[in-house]
C-alpha cells in the first residue's frame, strides 16, 4: 500500500513539470506580426551634443617651404673688356668668342666689391644698385646708374670725389684704383681710341696753321685794289676774307670733333664687367655656366642669405589675414620659430630666376575667385631656418581668440531661420526649442554663441542631427 502515494506523487510532479513547460513553450512562441514588431528599430531621436563654456582660439593653418629670399637670375648687360682694349690683359683684344675662364660659386656669399667671374681674363664685378646695368659707363655719361657706381666707390673706399651723377675724370681714376685694387688692368683706352685721338688733334693742328696763313695772306693784300691803287675794295681783299673765314669755320669743327672726343675718352667699365644687385651680401643659389661656355644667356641664380617661408591658403582664410601678423613656424625635425607675415596675395614677391611665374596652384589675388589659393611670406629671424632651407615647414597664424572662455556649441548646431537670425535647438523635456543666439568667433569646429537672455546655459543639449 506504501507505494501507491509515491507512485501518485511521481504522477503529480510529472503532471506539474508538463504543464510549467507548456506555459514556457507558449510565452515563446510569436505569430509573425509580433515578430516583426519586435525587430523594428526604435523611433529615431534627436542627435544632441551637448553645450560647453571654453576658449577659442582661431587660427590659420597651412603647408609651405623653407626658402632663401628674393631669387633674381643673374645675366651679364655686355660683353667683358672691348675688341680694343688696352687694359694689357693678354688675349682680351685678340679673343673671337668670349669664354668663362673662372665660373662663379654655388652656395657661396658674394659682398660688394667681389669678383663673381671672370670670362675671357676679365672679371665680372658685384656692386650695390637697384638701376640695373646696361650700358658701358665711361667719361661723358651721366645719369642713375653713375650715381649709384659712384656711392658704391665711395663705399669701397675710393671716393671719386663726390656723387655728382656725371662720370669725370675723377670717377675714371677712381675705377682704376679699384680695378687694380683687385688685380686687374682698368679698361683704358686702346690703340684704336689713341690713334683717333690722335688724328683728331692732328686736324686741329692743321686747322690752325691754316687759318694763321689766312690771316698773313690777308694782312699782305690789305689796302690793295684790283688796279693796285690800294683802295681795299678788290678782290684781293674779298678773297683774303672768304679764306680767313673757311679756315676759322675748319678750325671750330676741328676743335668741336676732339672736345667731343675727348669728353668720353678714359677709362672705362664695359656693360659686361658689373653686375648691380640691390641687396648685398647675396647667395649664389644655382649657376648656370661653366668654364668654357660662352656668357650669352642666364649666368645663375641670387637670393638674398635671409630664409622666408612660402604657403598658400585658401581665399577665404586669406580674408582674415593682414601684413605684421605673427606665425608660428615648425619644421618637421621639431625646430619652432616665431616669424612675421611680410606679405600677401600681389605682394608676394615673384620668382625672377622662374621668369616670374606663380608657382602651380597659386593665385596672385586678382582671378576674382574668393576660394583660389593666395600666396602668402613669412619672414623668420636671421639664421634660425638656414639648415631647414629647401625643407617644409608648417606655418599657423593666430587670427583671433575669445575673451576668455564662453558658451559653445558645434558648428553643425547653428542654423539661419527665414527671419534671418541665428538659432539652435534645444532638446528639453522631450521637446526641441529653438532659441535666439549671436554667432561669434568659431574654430576647431566649435562655435562662440550668445544668447539673447538665460534660453541658453551650460549643460543643455543642441540638436547637431537627427
């Protein structure tokens, strides 16, 4: 009898589990809809971010070079020494073509007075100027270019007695104290210029040992007519004066031809032996000929031993910036340098060893594109990018900060509402408010807002996206 109650008890317990797993079963259990339902994503919310108060510090960011400043290329005005020079150079005045007998330097410094090159034995001479040589300068000429060789004896030392912008005498034996100075024969005149000299002063001679005769050959017919009664009124008389006034009139032009002559007679400086450049020291950056070659073209390239960096940014970054800005310059091996910016847009200086072409992707400011790229120069302190020239550098330029720290929020928040005002929208109690704000300085994708009262504090959440 004893096994019938467990017996039951099994049967209840069994009973009971079948009925649990039943209930288990069917909870589990879904018909498609509610499948479906359950598989829906939720119902899409705002995107807020949300409102901060910090600094803001705008800035200027771009890529840029490391260069030496103001490149020119270098040419020679002329040619070296003259077909009849009579300087004493051997081989000068017997050379067909002129050829490069000691090349200029690349990567050294020239100062003024030095000798860049020498062609034919001759040598090619730097000086200070901004007019550019162009032209034989020698007694007679006058002008610019005569001023500035003037200052520029005066300068090295041999004064010329003054700066009178006339090339004299005293100029001609200034340049020769220079030219020797430097071991070489100054370029004076010769042999053919001494043999006009002095054929000129030959026909002066003659001229006046006519008109002397004139005179002799007139006083002797004087009182004399043509019957010889000594009335003065005969031919003798008309004659002797028609002879003395051609030989007097032979004289003058005489007289007239050597002083012309003469006022351009002396030493001189051939077009070809100085080079004028209008900031020195210099660097000889590249060069272009070689010993043996004939100087008839580009001779190299000069840039100033200062360094600048080169960038271009966009237009619209090129709107906030101006000439005396400061920049932060950093070159990839860590070096930082504060600078200033020198110039922008038009200003920039061109390429004159590049025939003054904008570099590919630059604008000089005047396409009327507002989004073209503008080139910008930022000077650095002598020698403190020398060893990164030629190299990169990142240039970053500070164009406003805020006043301490203030309200914030992304850039993506801000919005124009038709009334024309700038609004942000609040996500608050489950609802988005717009409210008024005042747009300020914005950078690193944040934006400075102001609102009109309390409608906007830390800790509210902008809408940035749905």
């Amino acid at each position: 009898m004893s096994s019938r109650p467990k017996q039951l008890g099994i049967i209840v317990v069994a009973v009971g589990l079948v009925g649990v797993g039943g209930w288990f079963a069917g909870s589990q259990m879904q018909s498609p809809a509610d499948a479906a339902a359950a598989h829906r994503p939720p119902k899409a919310g705002p995107v807020t971010v949300a409102v901060v108060r910090r600094s803001l510090t705008a800035s200027v960011v771009a890529q840029g070079s490391v260069e030496f400043a103001s490149p020119q290329s270098l040419a020679l005005a002329g040619p070296v020494g003259s077909p009849d020079s009579g300087s004493g150079d051997s081989g000068v005045g017997d050379a067909v073509v002129q050829r490069v007998t000691k090349a200029p330097v690349a990567g050294s410094e020239v100062k003024e007075g030095d000798v860049l090159m020498q062609v034919s034995g001759r040598p090619v001479l730097v000086l200070r100027g901004s007019v550019p040589m162009y032209r034989t300068l020698g007694p007679g000429a006058s002008g610019d270019d005569v001023k500035q060789l003037e200052q520029a004896l005066t300068r090295l030392g041999f004064d010329p007695g003054g700066t009178t912008g006339t090339y004299g005498q005293s100029d001609a034996a200034a340049v020769s104290r220079w030219y020797r100075s430097k071991g070489f024969h100054p370029e004076e005149p010769g042999f053919a210029d001494r043999q006009q000299l002095g054929t000129l002063e030959a026909a002066v001679t003659t001229a006046q040992q006519a008109l002397l005769e004139a005179r002799n050959q007139g006083s002797g017919s004087q009182g004399t007519d043509s019957k010889g009664s000594g009335g003065g009124t005969g031919t003798g008389g008309e004659e002797g004066r028609l002879q003395l006034r051609a030989a007097q009139q032979q004289l003058d032009a005489a007289d007239a031809a050597l002083s012309a002559f003469q006022a351009g007679y002396g030493t001189k400086i051939p077009a070809g032996e100085v080079v004028f450049l209008p900031d020195l020291p210099a660097r000889l950056d590249k060069v272009s000929v070689k010993i043996g070659d004939t100087p008839s073209g580009p001779i190299g390239t000069v840039t100033s031993s200062k360094v600048v960096v080169q960038a271009v940014v966009p237009g619209s970054d090129a709107t906030l910036l101006h000439k005396g800005m400061t920049a932060q310059v950093e070159t990839p091996d860590g070096t930082r340098v504060e600078g200033q910016l020198v110039a922008l847009g038009d200003d920039v200086p061109k390429d004159e060893s590049e025939d003054g072409k904008d570099a590919p992707g630059t604008s000089a400011g005047g396409s009327g594109d507002a989004t073209a790229p503008v080139p910008v120069q930022v000077s650095v302190p002598a020698g403190k990018l020398t060893k990164n020239a030629n190299g990169s550098a990142k240039v970053t330029i500070e164009v406003g900060s805020s006043d301490g720290d203030v309200l914030t929020v992304p850039i993506a928040a801000l919005h124009t509402s038709a009334d024309g005002w700038a609004r942000v929208q609040v996500a608050r109690g489950g609802k988005v408010v717009d409210v008024s704000v005042k747009a300020g300085l914005s950078a690193d994708g944040q934006v400075e807002v102001r609102p009109s009262g309390d409608d906007l504090k830390v800790g509210d959440h902008v809408v940035v996206g749905q």
